[in-house]
C-alpha cells in the first residue's frame, strides 16, 4: 500500500501552497541570479530562445517552447501578387499563381516577416560567435545557436529566387501587410488573415535588404563551415547572389516596409558589413573602407549607433577583431564618446526601445576592452548589462525569465493574446513567459509596464541581436555557471527541456516507457506520474503546475499528457489538491517515484 499518512502530514499545506499559485504567475520560478554577479552564460544560453518565441511556420509544436504551435502555414501557398510577368517562370514555376514563403520569424511582438531584422538579427548572431570564438560552446547552447541560424538561413534563401545563371531573379522580403497585421491582437496559431508578398526586383529593389540578407548568410557559413560544410557552402552561394544583386541594382524600395523599417537611401554601411563577412569566410576581396573617426568615407555619416538601419560600427568591430588596425579601435572609441559613453553608476539608454541601443554601446567598449576585465570599458559595460538584467530601481530583469522577477504586462500577441476580446490597451497579464526576449526596458523618462508602452514593453529581432553580441562579450570577459541554464529550463512550464537542437528530426524522445495503468478521463495513458511539467522529472515545479491548474484552470492549462501524469492520487478522481502533495513528498524524498501513483485507503 502507498503511504498515505506521510502525505497526511503536509496536507494542511495544500491551502497556503493554492494561495501562492494563485498569486504566482506560471512563469514564476524558484531560480534567483545574484544581483552581485549575474550570469553571463546562462543569459546568453536563454536569450536563444526569444528566436523561438518568435517562430513562423511549421515545424513548431513539439519544438522547444511548450506554448507556441505552428502557425501561419498557409505562407506556404502565398498569392504571387503583384510582380514582373517574366520572373514569375522563377517564382511560380507551375503557374498557379502562389509561391511557398513559409518559415522564418516573426519581427517582434506582430507577425510580419521582414527579411531586414531576420538579416539583420541572423548576422549578429554569428557575429557573437565571431567576436568570441567557442561562446556558445562554453555557455551550452551551440546547437541552439546552430538551430536559430538555420531556420535563418532557409527561410532567407526560400524567399530569394534565382534564375538559371546563380544570379538573383527576384526576392520576397516582406510578408504580411504591417496596417492589417497590427490591427489584429491574437495569438499567430489561430491567425488565417491575409498576408501578401512585398518584392524585390533588379527594376526595385532596396540594396540595404540584400546586404543584411547577405551577411546573415555569410555570417552562418562561418558558423558552420566546419560542422556543415555543404550547408555553409549553400550559404555562401546565395550571400554572394544577394551581395551581387545589391550593388548592381541601387535602391531603396520601401514597399512592405514603410512606416515600421524606413531604410535610408545610404547603404554603403550594410555593403561593407556584408562585404567583411564574405572576406572573412574566404568568399571576396578585403573591405577596401578605413574609417577616420566617424568618417568612412564618401557620404556623410550620422552618428547614429549600431542597429537595423545602421551597421557601421558592427562593421569597424568585426574589422577591429579580423586585422587589428587602429583605425576601426579609433573609430569605436570616438562613436562611444559621442554616444556618452558607459560609466558605471549610470545607465545610459534612450529612444524606442532603449535597451537595444545600450547593448550597441556595449558592443563598441568590449572591443575596446581587449579581453582586459578590469578596464573601464569592461567594467562600464558590465553596469549596464547588470542593470538590464534586474539591478535597476524597477527590480525588473528586462530579459525576461532570467532571474526572480520581470515585466509581464508585455507587448507580444503570441505570450499575451488577452482573454475575450482583451487587446494591449486592456493591459493584460502575459499568460506566458517569452523566456529570453529582451524588451525595450527603462529609458530616459522611466519605464511603464503596460502592454500598450510597446516602447518599453515589446521585444524584437533586432534587440535580441544586439544582446547577444554584447551578453556573449561579458560572458567572456567575466564568465558564468553554463549549468544553471539546465536548472531553469527544467522548472520553466513554458520550455520543453526534452527537445533536441541539432538533432536530423528535432523530434524529442520520451524519458520513460509509458505506464499500464491510465489515469485520465481522455484515455491518454501517463508516461511518468507526476511529471505535469512534461520535463522528464518530478519536481517542485510539477507540483506549482498542478496547484495552479486547480486554482485556474482557464489560465493554467495543462495538456492531456500534463492531465495524465498529473493524476498520481487515486487516479481517476481528476486533478486535485492531492496531487500536488503526493508530487512534493517526491520532491523532498518522503515518498520515491515508485510510490506513484497513490492509492489511498478507504479507510482513512
């Protein structure tokens, strides 16, 4: 017989632990980072999964967020629309009038897909991996980072169509119209509104695009040159397309992107970001622009920092860590100094989404730093990156999940669809954690935690791009426990700790052989009692899942699988209080995983 009175002994904390899940968000985890000495691994390890948050298209339930699903499939058969007749033999081939532009991500907390911020946010990625070889490795995430550059990677050679001679025919950089998209507030897997295709051609086309579309292409050859020498190759063809059709074909087409990515007419700088990628993975000359300052060369420069419409600075710190010469170290130096510089004890941020600027700045003083912790560069650069993850006056980690406490009135649809109709303005409470995303964060004027303050409270490509290069230097610099993130993606309901990156079908495999008895209405059968979390385990964080399920079932849901496992006393009986206790005497060793599930006696 199970032991029944071991549980009677803690049942009288049923009513205090219901009361802390009833005021304790889901995403709420027992994991604390020291405000002393937060850790750079384990930040850089989560912020990956922001990419995931934001996936589109097929290939996402089951994937690495228990939450998303696959959604917008329909890209897949996309109308053709509005292009030149004689490239359609290139991108309709069968002349049915649709073109397959599924995949890729979605650009913040909307649902568009625009080819700039996926370019852009794939080449910093590998430019992270770059400015500091084998981070990734060291922080345990190198297949994520492999897995997020090739959902990059596919989905920027899907949209780019080449004719029979290797050269670029045409490029579908924009799907789904912004004024349609943002009116709608809803979850994307249940989404089935219109999305057209935006294009460019060799008669329109927008050269800033095809540059970022190439250094993310480039950027990713390099990642996995080694690891994939086929696929980086395949990389390396289309980015070299790409940077061909962008300089033979000057342009600034802004279809699709007007009023959310108004390019500049000035592209010289994402030319020479995409030309120092080429030249470092062996595939084109050496980047013939030495900056003077903030001089480089023959157009005028205007000072604005690293960014989606702005890479010079990316450019000289690439240029800096590949040949060492003191004019892209000058070049740093005088931008940090016109930007104001990172001194410890202020934090220095401002504009629409401020944090993303910060971890720009970042990015100029750790190459600056030159791998020497205890530099004033180092050091302000460390104050401003602790201060985005919770040593603020706000108490909030503006990376969300890291640590014990961050916003949750946030601006993104999939983590925060409302309930009945709610919109961002009705500031609803995120039903989960978009673990990793960065938000916009504090600026000069405070911060506000309201779901319609998107300029605080939304994420993007972009920011988290800008993150990793800046959070992979720190890492670096002053390290971190890479196993920590292992502790949090077991406890965090909204990550699915099973699931393999890297793997040939990315299809998680089961942690135990599922059980006899069945112990749920639904006929679904249990592969581990009391795992209610899904994570191979049974835990505290089982027990929180289940307490908050019979607390609010409407806002804690638990799949059928959840449901099965969860019912470890007196299976049958449904989802009760009891479940939760028999799950925390596993946890603290009074019961054993062989003692689920419970099976009370009548007659106590």
């Amino acid at each position: 017989m199970h032991n029944l009175k071991k549980l009677k002994r803690i049942t009288a904390g049923i009513v205090s632990a219901a009361a802390l899940a009833a005021s304790v968000p889901a995403y709420m985890t027992s994991f604390t980072a020291s405000a002393a000495d937060h850790n750079y691994m384990e930040a850089l390890a989560l912020s990956l999964y922001m990419y995931d948050a934001n996936a589109c298209g097929s290939g996402i339930t089951d994937g690495p967020l228990t939450w998303r699903g696959d959604c917008h499939t329909y890209d897949a058969e996309a109308p053709v629309g509005s292009l030149d007749g004689s490239l359609k033999q290139f991108v309709d081939p069968d002349g049915d009038g649709k073109v397959d532009v599924s995949g890729g991500f979605h650009d913040a907390g909307d649902h568009v897909k625009f080819n700039l911020t996926i370019g852009f946010a794939g080449s910093c990625l590998a430019m992270s991996e770059y400015l500091h070889p084998g981070i990734y490795e060291k922080a345990g995430c190198k297949d994520h980072l492999i897995y997020e550059l090739r959902r990059t990677s596919d989905y920027l050679m899907k949209t780019t169509f080449l004719n029979s001679s290797g050269e670029v025919a045409a490029i579908a950089h924009v799907v789904a119209s912004g004024g349609t998209d943002h009116a709608i507030w809803s979850a994307p897997e249940v989404q089935d509104y219109e999305r057209p295709v935006y294009w460019l051609t060799a008669g329109k086309n927008n050269s800033a695009v095809c540059f970022e579309m190439a250094a993310a292409l480039a950027g990713t050859a390099y990642v996995l040159k080694d690891a994939d020498p086929s696929y980086a190759a395949d990389c390396t063809k289309y980015a070299k397309a790409l940077f061909s059709f962008g300089q033979k074909n000057i342009g600034n087409e802004t279809g699709g992107l007007g009023g959310f990515y108004d390019t500049a007419p000035q592209y010289q700088d994402e030319e020479a970001l995409a030309q120092a990628w080429l030249w470092i993975i062996g595939a084109g000359e050496k980047p013939p622009r030495v900056p003077n300052g903030s001089d480089y060369g023959d157009q005028q420069y205007d000072g604005w920092m690293f960014s989606w419409d702005k890479v010079w600075q990316g450019y000289s710190t690439m240029m800096y860590k590949a040949t060492g010469e003191q004019a892209f170290a000058d070049a740093l130096k005088t931008e940090l100094e016109k930007q104001g510089g990172l001194k410890v004890g202020t934090y220095n941020a401002g504009g629409w989404g401020a944090s993303r600027y910060n971890c720009a700045k970042q990015m100029d003083a750790i190459a600056l730093a030159k791998g020497d912790k205890d530099s004033d560069y180092a050091k302000g650069a460390k104050f401003q990156m602790d201060y985005i993850l919770g040593d603020n006056t706000y108490n909030y980690s503006f990376l969300l999940g890291f640590g014990d406490n961050w916003p949750t009135h946030i601006h993104h649809r999939g983590a925060n669809p409302g309930e009945n109709g709610q919109t961002s303005k009705d500031n609803p409470s995120a039903k989960y954690t978009a673990y990793g995303l960065l938000v916009g964060g504090s600026d000069n004027n405070g911060y506000q935690d309201h779901s319609d303050k998107y300029e605080y409270t939304e994420g993007a490509l972009d920011y988290n791009g800008c993150f990793a290069i800046a959070c992979a230097g720190l890492a670096e610099l002053y390290g971190g426990d890479a196993s920590e993130i292992n502790s949090l993606t077991a406890k965090a309901a909204e990550i699915n700790e099973k699931f393999t990156f890297g793997s040939s079908d990315q299809t998680p495999q089961p942690t135990t052989e599922p059980p006899t008895e069945p112990s749920s209405d639904s006929g679904v059968k249990p592969t581990k009692y009391g795992d209610a979390n899904l994570d191979g385990r049974v835990t505290l964080g089982d027990s929180l899942a289940v307490l908050q399920y019979v607390v609010n079932a409407d806002k804690y849901p638990l799949s059928e699988q959840a449901l099965a496992n969860a019912d470890c006393y007196n299976p049958g009986d449904g989802i009760t209080g009891m479940d939760s206790v028999a799950i925390q005497q596993v946890d603290t060793g009074s019961l054993s995983e062989d003692d689920l599930p419970v099976i009370p006696d009548n007659d106590d």
